[in-house]
C-alpha cells in the first residue's frame, strides 16, 4: 500500500515514534446556533461550512508520549499548528475526539502505517 503523501508534508513536525491520525474537523456550535439553523435551513448551513472545510484544508494529528499537536494542511504546506490541551499519553494509542476553541476534532484513521 502506498504511504498517504500527506506524511512527507509533515515530515519536520514529527517525533521519532510519533504516529498520525486523519481527523475531521466540525464547528461546536450553541444549542440556540445549531436549532436556528436547523428551522432556516434544514441544517444546510452547518453542512455547506464542513464540506468546505474539509476540501480546502485537511487535518492531522501527530502523537506521542508527551504530547498531541493538530496539524492543519493545505497542499504541501502545513498552514495550522494548535497543540492539543490536556493531553494524556494514553491518547497516544486510544485517542478519538478532543476539544480545542470552538471547534471538535474526531478521528478517522491511523495513516502512518
């Protein structure tokens, strides 16, 4: 199988031992945001804004015993840098969801092998 080319984009970013996870990237929106949009728009709004930012940047987690950090990419460069709060070495092997700002970053996948 082929190494995700996304790996070599983050070359300089990873640890040795370091694994990498896929992860989405979706708005943590107010109850009172998320239901005004529901009865406006169907939820059109919410989706229109994930979809667009799922294919304009893609965002990984890079991992190890010390510490988490979100990388967000764009073509061949690495455009976002947010270390992940709270981080827990056991997240290294069992992570799948955490909060950072306003935004939920979900697991997808392992891809570095």
């Amino acid at each position: 199988m082929k190494a995700d080319p996304i790996l070599e984009v983050i070359s300089s970013r990873r640890p040795e031992g370091a694994v990498v996870y896929s992860l989405t990237r979706k708005k943590r929106r107010s109850i009172l945001v998320a239901l005004v949009d529901e009865i406006v728009s169907g939820g059109a709004l919410d989706t229109t804004m994930d979809i667009a930012d799922v294919v304009s940047t893609r965002h990984v987690l890079v991992a190890d015993g010390r510490h988490g950090t979100i990388l967000g990419v764009r073509g061949d460069q690495v455009v976002e840098e947010l270390p992940v709060p709270g981080w827990q070495p056991s997240w290294k092997q069992s992570f799948t969801k955490v909060d950072v700002g306003k935004d939920r970053y979900t697991k997808t996948a392992r891809i570095d092998g």
